[in-house]
C-alpha cells in the first residue's frame, strides 16, 4: 500500500541527517563536547579512524559551522578544535543517541 499523504522530507532534516550520516561523525562530536582538542587528541579519542578520513570529517564540521578551528600561536604552532554553539546544540542530538544506546 503506497503512503498518499507523504509529505517531503524537510530540507533542514536533510541536512543535519547528510552530516551526521557520515562515518566516524558522531564520535568526533562527543570527543569534542569535553572541550578543545588537538588533531592527535581527537584521533586517539575516536580510535581506529584513518587521518585522512579525520582531517576530511573536521573540514566538514568545519564548514558546517559545528566546529571551530584555531590555531595556537606557540613553537611549534599547533590547531585545536571546538565545538561552536550550533555544535553544541547539534551534542542534543548526539547525547540523545547515547541514551537511545543505552537503553
């Protein structure tokens, strides 16, 4: 039986939903809502992921305006990352599939 009153998805679901599908970015949310981490940090908080794949993944959040990147002016020069405030809303969501896991 075919749904006849199907309405669209909604493009600000699809959006959040195209960000959080991807591989690996939910554990970079919740390593990154105990504050600023720096890259090696995050890759030993989320564990098995590639660099390449994390280094793309924080570009993503990145330029979704989730985290925010800032370099550290120090010898050597370092970058760490944080969550912004959309990042921190977007944890709701993050904290809400913690629980839903452990239910």
């Amino acid at each position: 039986m075919r749904c006849r009153r199907c309405e669209p998805v909604p493009e600000e679901v699809r959006r959040a939903a195209g960000l959080l599908e991807r591989r690996w970015t939910i554990s970079i949310l919740w390593a990154s809502s105990e504050g600023a981490l720096r890259f090696n940090e995050l890759k030993q908080a989320v564990g098995e992921i590639p660099p390449r794949t994390l280094a793309q993944r924080l570009v993503e959040l990145e330029e979704a305006g989730v985290l925010v990147r800032q370099v550290i002016d120090a010898r050597p020069p370092r970058v760490e990352y944080r969550l912004t405030d959309e990042g921190r809303r977007l944890k709701l969501v993050v904290d809400a599939v913690v629980r839903y896991a452990d239910a």
